[in-house]
C-alpha cells in the first residue's frame, strides 16, 4: 500500500499528517522486550520507546477484541499517541482548532479525516463535502455518532478516491462519490417534501406526515428512497447523517 511515507498502519499513518512526535512513555511506563504492538500488530518500538500495554490502554478505550495481537504486553509510540486524551487535547489546542474539549475528551469523542490537506474535525456540512468529494489519496477517515469507542487503529488508509473506504462505528462503508451522490440527492428531495430523515432510513412513516405531503408527493419519493434501502443501506444511511438540514425541526450532526 502507498501511503507516501506517512506510514503503514493506520495509527501511523494518522501521526504522519500531523508531524507529530510518537506519544512516548516515562521509564516506569516502557516495555523493553522484543514484542508486536497489541494494537495494530506492527513492531512494538517501531515509533520510539514501548509502551507497557496496561500503562497506555484505558479501560474506556474501547473494543479490545479488535486489536491486531491479543497475546501481547506492548504498545507502540504511534498507537499511544491516539489511544488517550491527553495528545488530543494538547493538537487542538496547538491548532487553536474550535473544537469543545471536556475532562475526558480523547480522539474518540469525535470524527477525523487525515490526508495530505493535514487533519479535521469535520462536521455535518464538512462530511457531506468529502463523501462528495473527496482529497487526492491516500487519506484515512473515520465516523462516529456516539463518540464512545476507539476508531482510528481501525481504520483503512484509502488509495482510490473513485471507491474509498470510511470506517463508520464498527462497518466499514465502501463510498462511491458518485453512486452516493444519487443516493443524497434522492434523500435530500425527499427532506424537502417534508418527509423526516428516520422515517426515510427506516420506511416507517407516521400517519400525520402522509397527510402532509400528500399520497403522490409520498410515493414518488419513497420509490426512489426505498430503493436505496434495499440495494444501498450504508449509503443511505451516511445520507441520513450527513443530509443538509431542510426542515424545520431539530436533529443531531454527526
């Protein structure tokens, strides 16, 4: 995989957009054995010193069972440095990014694209830019709605942008700019007939909105929609999270 010298796991190829120093243990902290990374499976001092596992991993850091070697004690400087709050905490203010920040805020708590442009945060409208159009590869992007769970170690290093991958919570998402860009074009024509983004996801209208935007408007639509249900759920399903707001009422970014 080319990912133009930025590095060949996803951790570290992450830290290579930022220019960042690997996140580097206290003596007490090292691993000083011959060991692979827990996380992603590459040499454990292939980023600077080892970490002791139990030193660098927390208990909210997420789904344990997805780490490249179970078996193993250390973890690499790269994986570190996405693994705790402290070095997010300490980029967005470097960056002077506006991004909230709380007590337990880590790379979790939100999205990120990296790419040679350098690395976001990106919001509901920056999300609906790139899935249209994307960067020149290679880049990596990850998307969380709950912003509970360790994403960056999992996620693909995209080397096409005509079909890329986008880690979404625990699904990996295939995008096509171009197939996408019906399927958002159909849902978002169907926000501005009125009809809501969850009865669109799930098919399921409520009697009030049918006699709203009325049986024609209705039919029309949802032919369209649902048949990206059954053939395009993920698509749709990054529509219904990234659609521009064309109704009144209030609802979540990603």
């Amino acid at each position: 995989m080319d990912t133009q010298g930025y590095g060949t796991t996803p951790c570290a190829f992450a830290l290579g957009v930022l220019g960042a120093a690997p996140h580097s243990p206290s003596p007490r902290e090292a691993f000083a054995g011959a060991a692979e990374c827990c996380i992603c499976g590459g040499p454990a001092h292939a980023h600077g010193p080892a970490w002791k596992r139990a030193s660098i991993i927390p208990d909210s850091f997420g789904p344990v069972e997805l780490f490249a070697r179970h078996d193993s004690p250390a973890a690499c400087g790269a994986c570190a440095f996405f693994a705790v709050g402290k070095t997010f905490k300490e980029e967005i203010a470097r960056r002077e990014l506006p991004v909230k920040t709380w007590v337990n805020v880590a790379w979790r708590s939100y999205s990120h694209v990296f790419s040679a442009y350098g690395h976001a945060v990106p919001r509901r409208d920056d999300w609906r830019t790139f899935l249209l159009a994307p960067p020149e590869p290679p880049f990596l992007a990850v998307m969380t709605t709950a912003g509970a769970k360790n994403l960056i170690f999992r996620g693909r290093v995209a080397t096409d942008r005509r079909m890329f991958p986008l880690l979404v919570e625990e699904t990996c998402v295939w995008v096509d700019p171009d197939v996408f860009g019906d399927v958002l074009r159909d849902f978002e024509e169907a926000r501005a007939a009125g009809l809501t983004r969850d009865e669109l996801l799930t098919g399921r209208y409520r009697s009030s909105t049918l006699a709203r935007v009325g049986r024609a408007a209705w039919e029309l639509h949802e032919a369209a929609v649902g048949g990206h249900r059954a053939r395009r759920l993920q698509l749709l399903r990054l529509a219904h999270a990234v659609a521009e707001n064309t109704n009144k009422e209030k609802e979540p970014t990603p």
